[in-house]
C-alpha cells in the first residue's frame, strides 16, 4: 500500500507557501502582501523557514497517512 500523504501535504504546502503566489511575508512595502507576484531573498527564506516546520509539524508530530490499495 502506498503512503499518499507525506505527497499531499508537501505539494498543498508548496502551493500555499510560494512566495508572491496568495501572500508575502514581508512585503516589499508592507509586512504582508497579497498576490503581487513579486519575491525578495529574506521573503524566501521566511516562506522556506514555515514550510518546513509546518511539514514536520504534519508529517513528523500529528503523523497524516492517506494510504492507497
């Protein structure tokens, strides 16, 4: 049986947390934006520094298992 979870919850995560995409945290003129399309390197970092501890959060901590088969 294949584990699908660790794969949704990576690709939901990936697309909620692109830098510019839905929000920017920091903004370039704002501590937060909403869908400017736009990025810096410290709003990357903040971006990569969440999703990591909301991935390890679901996957390590609360353990999301969404089997198939």
């Amino acid at each position: 049986m294949a584990d699908w979870g660790p794969v949704v919850i990576a690709v939901v995560l990936f697309v909620f947390l692109t830098p510019g995409l839905l929000f920017q945290l920091p903004g370039n003129g704002r501590v937060v934006e909403f869908a400017n399309m736009r990025t810096s390197v410290i709003s990357i970092l903040i971006h990569a520094v969440i999703y990591f501890a909301l991935i390890t959060i679901f996957l390590i901590a609360i353990g999301v298992h969404i089997t198939t088969g």
